[in-house]
C-alpha cells in the first residue's frame, strides 16, 4: 500500500496553485498530460513548479522548512525542547562554577585523564619510569604506559569534545538535554500520552540527582540515556516490525525497515551500555529483554529481531574486545579488575586497590548500603516516596503496559542485585560521597520512578476533583518541591565548601616560582585522590610535561629519582591530610615545604611534633626504618623535638637524640632536657651497600577512652646509601649518604590544625 493518508495531505498542502499558460516564459503551467498525482507526490520540503514535459521541484528554504517544522511540534513537545535547553544550561554553569576543579567523586580524574589521552591520538596515558611515582587514581602500570580503570566508551564521548571544542562542557550539555528528551520520547511509547511522558522528563530533569551528576565527568547519566535508548528503540522496532500486534503493520517492507533499524539502534545502545556498565544493564534491562523476546516469539519473527539487534552489538563488541585485548592482553578480560582482583561482585573481603586494607563485606553491610541508597534518593530524586508510591498504585490498578510492568521489575531487581555489589557499601558507608554528590549507584532506578511515578500521579490528578483530593494533592507536591529544593540547595552549597578547598590549593600551588616539581604525601599513594588538583596530563614524556607544575606521588627512596630526573624544576612537598574533602567541615590543612637533596657522612635533621589531639591518654614518638621500630613515650600535654642523625649504617638508638619533651610550658626529663624513654625494637639494622631506605617518623595517640593507639600523622624521609666500594654516583662519595628533606616552609592553606609532624634539615 502507498503512504499513509497523512502524509499525503501533507504534501498536497505544501505545493502552491498554479496557473495555465501557453507560454513556458510567462510564468507556472501544468502539463497537460501530466498524471493528477505527480505534484501530490513532491516532498513536504519542496516547492513543486510545472513546465511543458517536465517538473521542476526547488527546495524550500531552510528557515521556512524549520519554522514549519517548529509549528507542527506539539506544545508538550516544545515544552520539553525548552526544559532540555534549560538543563544543558545548568550543567554547563555548574560544571565551570561548582566543579571547575572536578567533584569528591574522583573518579572523575580517571575519566578526564581518558578523554585527554583519546584526544591525544594515544589508547593509553604514558608512564615514565619510576612509573609508581607518576600513577593517576586506580591506575595500573602496564610496561610504558598506564591502563585505566573504565572501558573507552563514555571517555570518547568527552574526547569528542575536546578534540571538537577543546572543552567537555558541550558534551555535558548534550548529555543532559539528551536525558530529559529521550525520558519524553520513551514515555510517548510507554504511556501513549504525552502529558504522562512531559511529567517523567519534568521529575527526571529536577532531581537533584540527575542536576549534580549531569555537571560531573562520570559514566552514570550517559549509561542512563543509553539504557532509555535501549528501551525506546526496542518499544519503537516491535511497533514498527507489527509484531506487538501479533502480525505484519499496514507499512509493508517499508515498515518492517524502520523498525528494524530501531532495533539496530537499541543493540547498539545496549552494546555500549554493557561495555561502560554490564551489571546495571543486566539488572534493569533483563525483564525488557525478556518480554521483548516473548512478543516476537508469539508474533512468529523472533529471529528477524534478534538479526537486527544482533547488527547494532556488532560495533560496541569489537570496540570493547579490542580495548580489553590492547589494555589486559586478553579480549574477554575487562581493565575493572587489573589493579586489583578483590574489586568485584559478591561477599567477602574486598579491596579497592593493592595497599588497600582489606574490607570484609557481608550480606548486614550490603543491606545497609542499599537502605543509604534509597533513603538518600527519598529526596535526590524529585518526589522520590511519593513517585515509587504511584508507581506501586498505578501497577495494583493495572495501569502498566507489558513494559511498563517489565521496567517495574527490572527497577527492584536492581535494588535487589545491589546488595551484593560492595561499591554502593564503600560509597555509602567507608567514603560517603553520596552526601554530596548523591546517590549515583542507583540512578537506573530514576527511570522506573520518573515513569511508573508519573503514570500515577496524572491518575491521582484525574481523581482529584473532590476537595479533599485537591488537599492531599496540594500538600503532596508542596513536600516535593519543598524536599527537593532542600537537598539541592544543601548539595550545593556542600560542593561549593569543598570547591573553594580545591581553589585555595590550587592557588598555592599555582603562586610557586618558576617550574616545579610538586611531590605529593597522600593516602592512597595515587595522583588525584584526594583532589583532582594533583593532576598531570596525558603525556608526561611530551607537551603535557613542559607545564610550570608536575605532580608525582611522594613514595620514599623513589623520591629521590623523580628529584634526579628533572634537575630543571625545583622540588617541594606537599602534605595532604587523609581526610582532605571527606566532608565540607574536615581537616583541609595542607603545607608546601621545599625539598633539598643533601649528601655526606651523616646527615642531621631535626623533628618537631606539635601536641597529640585532647582526649589523649599517651602519645609516642616512633621512628622506622628497614625493619627497625624505635619508640619514645612523650608527654600527652605538649610539643616535641628531637635531632634525627641519618647515616649509612642503618637506624639505631645512637641516631635520635635530644628528645625533648615540653608540657605546660616547662622542659620535662632529665636536667639536660633529654627524654629518657627506652626505645623498642632492634638496636640496629646493617643496610645492604648501595641501597635505599625510607625513614619514617610518626606520633601516635592512644584515646583516653580507651582501645589501640592510633596514628595522628607521619612523615618521610627518603635516605639512599651510595656503595662503599663503588664510583661517586649523583655527587656523593662512597658510604655517604643522599636524603631528601624539607629545607624551608613555603606555604599552607586550609582549615584545622597544620601536620603535626614536621621535618627540617638542620
């Protein structure tokens, strides 16, 4: 059959009346013989004119064709396009306004450092030796160069941008605008009205959620819009195939072509989705999978769908072994793993990376993480209680579809299949970022809500003629508005707290003189973590190492290396406090010292330890060095000092001395000033000749109210001893020794007290 009767008065509407005329020059005339249809048939986008024996067809003008098409947009369609310009907007200002130096969540710098690689034309950022000194977040060393920890799909995406735009801002609002629209178009297909799919993309583009995350360089939003592409294009080939009618659509081949290039394009959604995230996929999207399967089995094509969905995976597919065969050696061996094999699915002790202490994670903390999770979403997604309420009505009402109620079971599965995944418990319970930037691991369970949710709330609507119902209703969306804005605008100013610790560090760091060579003393021992501030480019060995700042970790006798290597920088000491960003109130305090490498016979430096926290029942003075331990009990009440002598031979009881003790502000020991405490451990350690060694001077507090005693804070000191009988190496002589210690106090920026312990060379 030919084109629906639509089409056609379309097209017969867009062609101008027409005069006769003998003369071809006088103007427009219709042949004569020229069948009745012919200018019925000429495109919607052009303007037909008739001369003797032929026709003449100019397209229309693309500000007229665009305008036409604006018009024939419906008005809940024009109030979406609107409401995804207004998110992309938001993104775009909170990204440069509230994350210029990225979010807690530093994931951010794995996929950044990605995006800038691919951008680059390289697969992998480089690792020059030692590479250790030089690794990003949650990088694995692999030969010359690092492998990241996530897929190269959703760090493509923002290398597009860079390479288009310089910047990843325009992918964000794409990202973004792309949400709200494709929430719209997959709740046309779900609910077959349009004001239930205006009210999901509305409930999806103001949660808070969705405003925070759409800001941030993460996989989870793009994962979300491509498992709602994956949904819609699946709704859209079945339709379109006829086989959710149970036979072939009046369409013919014509039909079955677009849908199946609908199905094309969800397979290629699906393949990318699985790629970046394989368990949310899984989750969510297998109930969908498995009703999709049973409608075209009864409809007698099952094959002709899985052909056509089977033709979009092919791309994803041979992207994703190829990047797992370059990054593993393996194709079917995922880069998550690589750092660390206890990073996985499933109960038992789990480790984020190799000097990570092990987590055991049980089936109590998988609970209490998901529970976290939902209760947060209660308010970062809008309406979430009173939407997962609706939902549930709207389904005992049997107002869902086959996919509706498919999408509904796929949404508590995930909760479900959550409980043994122990990221959400890490996130939830041992980092607690999603206080701040919320609840990211269960976005896919904003699709569902927005939905499901808002198919009964315009159910609830069409019921609220009655007063009462019109009070329940008012005083439901008031809560939602009210909660809502309460959670984002305390997010906001959360991350604003946290951004202006990033931009005060970034400024001391910046103010250095000349080019520098910042090592940096953080736990994990991880460039980027706990502050996107500490970040290098892609290309160490090229362009990206010519900056006025490079970052390395501080890692001990490595130090010294990385000092070596770049004799052209001068080198300084970060310190970094563990909880750094942990919350908007914890201890920021970070200090810059310069470094200097001095060499001799001995070396002396000298250590100063302010006073434990209070609350403080005991406090010692440790030092350790290859398998030496020596330990001073010092006052609770007061500084210390004491004079550290690094020599060749290893630690030993000889080597500290002055250990003096102050309390209240009088000198307590011996009448010299000299603490008598009776050190611990071995009372020397011969070093192996030519080898290196890390000292490391430590205070440790043991609580009043009682249990072990615990670290208040540590320092390094990297000592390399030269060979007696080898050649002089680097300017030293043979025996001497080389360390790198703080030669002067630069600067400090941040909240709460400075480290209290401090190293100077004296």
């Amino acid at each position: 059959m030919g084109p629906p009767a639509e089409g056609r008065s379309r097209s017969l509407g867009t062609v101008p009346r027409v005069s006769r005329s003998s003369d071809p020059g006088a103007g427009a005339v219709s042949a004569p013989d020229e069948p009745s249809d012919r200018i019925g048939k000429a495109s919607a986008d052009q303007i037909g004119t008739v001369v003797p024996d032929r026709l003449i067809v100019t397209p229309e003008p693309l500000p007229r064709r665009l305008w036409r098409r604006c018009q024939a947009v419906s008005t809940a369609g024009r109030y979406v396009a609107v409401l995804a310009l207004a998110s992309a907007t938001v993104a775009v200002l909170l990204r440069h306004n509230l994350f210029p130096y990225l979010s807690v969540n530093n994931d951010e710098v794995i996929y950044l450092l990605h995006a800038r690689t691919l951008a680059d034309g390289h697969l992998f950022p480089s690792a020059p030796d030692p590479a250790a000194s030089y690794a990003p977040w949650l990088a694995a060393i692999s030969g010359d160069h690092f492998v990241l920890k996530y897929t190269p799909f959703v760090p493509g995406l923002f290398a597009l941008g860079l390479m288009l735009t310089g910047s990843v801002s325009p992918v964000l609002a794409v990202i973004a605008a792309a949400a709200v629209i494709v929430t719209y178009l997959l709740g046309v297909e779900l609910a077959g009205e349009r004001r239930v799919a205006a009210l999901a993309a509305t409930l999806l583009a103001f949660s808070p959620l969705v405003i925070v995350q759409s800001a941030l360089v993460l996989s989870y939003l793009p994962v979300l819009v491509l498992m709602e592409l994956t949904f819609l294009g699946l709704l859209r080939g079945l339709r379109a195939g006829g086989l959710r009618a149970g036979g072939p659509s009046d369409g013919g081949r014509r039909s079955a072509r677009r849908g199946g290039r609908a199905l094309a394009g969800a397979g290629l959604a699906v393949g990318v989705a699985v790629a970046v995230r394989p368990y949310d996929v899984v989750l969510l999207l297998g109930p969908v999978a498995v009703w999709g399967v049973v409608t075209a089995r009864r409809s007698g094509r099952l094959g002709w769908a899985l052909r056509w969905t089977a033709a979009g995976l092919v791309l994803p597919a041979a992207i994703l072994l190829a990047s797992n065969a370059a990054a593993t050696g393996s194709p079917f061996r995922l880069p998550f793993a690589l750092l660390e094999s206890d990073d996985k699915l499933g109960f038992g002790v789990r480790r984020l990376y190799p000097s990570d202490g092990g987590h055991d994670f049980g089936l109590g903390d998988g609970l209490a993480s998901v529970g976290d999770h939902l209760w947060l979403l209660g308010g970062w997604a809008c309406g979430g209680v009173v939407l997962a309420v609706a939902a549930i009505v709207a389904a005992a009402r049997r107002r869902l579809n086959g996919p509706g109620y498919a999408l509904g079971v796929g949404t508590v599965l995930f909760v479900v299949g959550y409980i043994g995944f122990w990221g959400a418990w890490n996130a939830a319970e041992l980092w607690g970022g999603i206080r701040y930037v919320g609840p990211f691991y269960l976005m896919p369970v904003l699709i569902g809500l927005v939905h499901l949710g808002a198919r009964g709330l315009v159910d609830l609507a069409g019921w609220s003629r009655r007063r009462a119902a019109r009070a329940v209703t008012g005083v439901c969306a008031a809560g939602v508005v009210g909660l809502t804005t309460f959670v984002l605008v305390g997010a906001i100013d959360a991350n604003a707290t946290m951004t202006d610790h990033d931009r005060d560090l970034a400024a001391m760091l910046r103010a250095l003189p000349g080019r520098s060579l910042v090592l940096v003393a953080a736990s994990p021992p991880y460039l980027g973590h706990p502050s996107g501030v500490t970040t290098n480019g892609a290309d160490l060995d090229g362009a990206d190492g010519d900056g006025p700042l490079l970052f390395a970790v501080s890692r001990g006798v490595a130090d010294l290396e990385v000092v070596a290597d770049h004799p052209d920088r001068t080198p300084y000491l970060l310190r970094m406090p563990p909880a750094y960003n942990r919350s908007p109130g914890s201890v920021t305090r970070s200090r810059v010292d310069a470094l200097t490498v001095a060499t001799g016979r001995t070396v002396g430096v000298e250590v100063s330890v302010d006073a434990p926290p209070r609350g403080t029942r005991a406090a010692q003075l440790v030092f350790e060095a290859g398998g030496v331990r020596l330990t001073y009990p010092v006052s609770a009440n007061g500084p210390v000092t004491a004079r550290l002598t690094l020599d060749a031979d290893g630690l030993d009881t000889d080597d500290v001395t002055e250990v003096v003790i102050y309390g209240g502000g009088e000198t307590r020991g011996s009448p010299a000033g000299v603490a008598t405490g009776r050190p611990a451990g071995r009372a020397k350690i011969t070093k192996v000749p030519g080898a290196g060694t890390s000292v490391t001077v430590s205070l440790l507090a043991t609580p009043a109210s009682g249990g072990r005693a615990r670290t208040v804070d540590r320092q390094v000191i990297p000592v390399l001893a030269e060979d007696p009988s080898g050649a002089d190496a680097g300017g030293t002589e043979p025996g001497d020794v080389a360390v790198l210690a703080p030669s002067a106090h630069v600067d400090e920026t941040g909240q709460g007290p400075r480290p209290a312990v401090r190293i100077a060379l004296s």
